[in-house]
C-alpha cells in the first residue's frame, strides 16, 4: 500500500472521490462506490485479495484538517 501513497497529490487530483481497488499494491479499477471498484477488480483478479481505498475530495481534505 505504501508505493501509491507518494502518489496521493496526483490521485487526488485524477480520482476526487473515488474508490480505488488494488491488487498486489497496484491500482487495478476504481468506482463512485465501494462495491463498483470492488467488482471490476474482483473481475479482473477473481483469485487475489482486493483491498480498497478512498480518495477524498479536496473538500473532504479540507474538512479534516
């Protein structure tokens, strides 16, 4: 989970608000919902473990400072 962390700025600014699936620490979908990014990953890797994160909005940031 860490190597996409040093990408955060540029996540924020191509996912606002989405989810993103990752298999393997690799971005494999993302979705307006949990379930959408879950299901295209799940898809793609019926095998692998997915886990999920949540790109907040810059409104969210925000907020939570």
């Amino acid at each position: 989970m860490t190597k996409w962390l040093s990408h955060m700025d540029e996540l924020m600014e191509k996912h606002p608000g989405e989810y993103l699936a990752l298999v393997d620490d690799e971005i494999v979908s993302s979705g307006t919902s949990e379930f959408e990014a879950y299901k295209k990953a799940k898809d793609k890797y019926p095998d692998k473990k997915v886990s999920l994160v949540y790109i907040p909005t810059e409104e969210e940031t925000v907020t939570l400072l």
